[in-house]
C-alpha cells in the first residue's frame, strides 16, 4: 500500500499545497507550528474519516475558509485508487472514491490503511484507561479494515442509551431491545479486541526482549469478571445483556452506561507488576515502541500489504538504542512512512528517503 500524491486545500494552516511522498521514507522538515503535523493529520483523515488531534470538523478548516478538500491518489494491490473529501464548514462532508459519490463512510474505509505514532503515545503504559482503549482499537482496524464500522456501531447504540437515559424515559420495552443490540455489538468489539491483546502478545514481549532483556512482558485484556470468564461471541454477549439489566437502576440513577466493553483496559505487565507503577521511563518508553512496532507487523501480515506509518516527532523522543530499532523495522518492513522532525539528521543513514520542508503551510523540496 503507498500515498502516491496528497493534494490539500485550505486545511488547517495548509493553503494549497500537492506532496508526492516517496515509496520509503519521506520526512517533513520545519520549526515547530509550520504546519508539519498537519500534513501527517490529513493523511490520516483521508484513512480513517476523523483527526487524531480534535473530535470537531470545524477545526481542521483554515480560518477564513469555507471549506477543506483532501485528495489522494493511492497504490494497493497492483490498483491505483482516487479518494477526495470535502469538509464544509456547516458540518457537512463530501466522500468521492474514483470519481463516485460515497453515500456510506464504510464502504470507503480501508481505502488506507495508517498506523499513527505520536510522542503521546510513549505515556501509553500510564495513560488513562479510555486512550490504551483506543489504541487496541486503532490496532485491529489498521490490520482488519472492517473493524472500524463494527467499533463504531457499538459507539451508536452507547450513545443512544446513554440518550435515553439522560432524558430519565420510561420506555423499558425499548431500553430492553437496545441491550440486545448494544450486547451483541459489544460482544464484538470484545471478541476482537482479545485476539488482538493475544496476537501481539508474542511479539511485544520479544520486542522488549530485545531493548530489556531483563523482565518479562505480558498484556491482558480486563472486563467484568462475568465477561471475562465468557468463552465465545455468543457466551461474551449473553454476559453482557445479563450486566446490563443488572447495572439498569444504577445507569438509570447515574444517567449513563457503566457496563460493558467501553470501561474495559489493557493491562500491561512488566515482570510480575503493573508496568504503569513500577516501569522506569526508559522501560516505558520500551514497551510502548515494541507495542507500536508489533502492531505494524501484525497490519502487514493480515492485509498483505504493509500500511503507511506516520511519525510525528517520535525519532527525537528515542534515545539512540531505541531509534535504531524503530528504523530497523521500519526498513525490514519496507512500508511507506512519513515523518516529522525539526532535525532531519536525526534519521540514520542507508535510508532512500525523500526530504520536504514546511513553512509557513507551504510546501518545498528540500535541498
């Protein structure tokens, strides 16, 4: 899979600006606030329709303007797909893929596969709850396309009983067909989510293996002991459904849902503890790279194809041991990736890479 081209106009401070990232590396080179991590956070919108950085559309259109329009030309499997997205500032958005108007965001997702990686995710281990979540699902759609959609139907049926129970209705005829629904949904987001933990298990812990060869690594998903003692989609939902009607006077009294798969965590251990209590800086900051890492190779092994990987400003957060390992892979892999760096030495020599400088929005070949 490889960004051919990215055409951006009037997205955040991007004016009008066309990149033709090279097959292997290409690194955005600018001082800070000149619009480097803006290109990385239109590509990844053009794959997965939303922005790493802000849940509101409005903000991602450059003062001033209208509108924002992304394009891209991309390479996956042997084919050469168009995709162009247009945000309107009244909350409207236009999906064209090869030249057809998209009427559902699912039949397009996939298109590009991303794997992000951002300086915040070195605090991962001590994060809230809500964002090692995130990760496991960013983790399964960039290695199953269709995750995405089943994620975000799940999301659907939480928000709307979560509707229904701020406004304190009295329909339990309805609240009861929602919690089939939300339980089968949520069975699935489950399901997935623990075939991954148990996917990049292996490899997480080899990967810190490699950088610490002093502890041992394990990662483990953590429900609701009657979910988690559920084996089976269909076991995991019934578990579900029975918390559900368990917890209904509660979530009615609290006015939200407290049951279910969006209060679940990934607990990493290092040796015989939580790593978020007793992982040094540098053992953390291991552990989230061999995690990313594992994620990529898992992308690439079941789709065939390695996604692209953006990088913003990971490199210079690394120390040299881990920076090389990162390149390692990266190069092994052989997938598209971009980068962001004030410093571009900081990338290691032997790399066919393509250098552009960011100023001011603007984009230049560097010499």
């Amino acid at each position: 899979m490889r960004l051919a081209a990215l055409a951006v106009h009037n997205f955040r401070n991007l004016g009008s600006v066309l990149l033709e990232p090279g097959p292997a590396l290409t690194v955005l080179v600018g001082d800070n606030g000149q619009g480097k991590t803006n290109v990385l956070e239109a590509i990844y919108y053009l794959g997965l329709l939303r922005s790493f950085r802000t849940s509101e559309p409005g903000d991602l259109i450059q003062h001033g303007a209208e509108r924002a329009e992304l394009g891209a030309r991309i390479e996956v499997a042997g084919l050469v797909r168009r995709w162009d997205i247009t945000l309107e500032r009244r909350g409207r958005r236009r999906l064209v893929l090869d030249g057809k108007a998209v009427k559902k965001a699912s039949a397009a997702l996939g298109s590009l596969a991303i794997v992000l990686f951002v300086p915040e995710d070195l605090l991962l281990p001590r994060a809230a709850p809500s964002l090692r979540r995130r990760f496991m699902d960013m983790a399964i759609w960039a290695a199953e396309a269709s995750y995405l959609e089943e994620a975000s139907s799940f999301q659907r049926l939480l928000k709307q009983r979560n509707a229904w129970l701020r406004k304190g209705l009295e329909d339990h005829a309805f609240l009861e067909t929602l919690d089939e629904a939300l339980a089968k949904a949520g069975a699935r987001v489950v399901v997935r989510r623990r075939a991954l933990v148990a996917a990049l298990s292996g490899p997480v812990a080899a990967g810190f293996r490699d950088l610490h060869a002093d502890l041992p690594v394990t990662l483990a998903y953590v429900s609701a002991p009657e979910v988690a003692e559920a084996d089976g989609e269909g076991e995991v939902a019934s578990a579900l459904l029975a918390g559900l009607v368990r917890r209904r006077a509660v979530d009615e009294r609290r006015r939200h849902t407290t049951f279910g798969p969006q209060s679940d965590d990934l607990l990493i251990g290092l040796g015989d503890r939580p790593a978020r209590e007793h992982a040094s800086q540098g053992q953390l900051r291991s552990l989230v790279l061999a995690l990313k890492l594992a994620e990529l190779a898992l992308a690439e092994q079941r789709r065939g194809e390695a996604p692209v990987l953006l990088l913003d400003d990971v490199p210079s957060e690394l120390d040299a041991t881990r920076r090389a390992r990162l390149f390692e892979t990266i190069q092994k892999l052989g997938c598209q990736t971009l980068i962001s760096l004030a410093e571009p030495s900081v990338v290691p020599s032997g790399f066919v890479r393509r250098d552009v400088r960011v100023r001011a929005g603007q984009l230049f070949t560097a010499g």
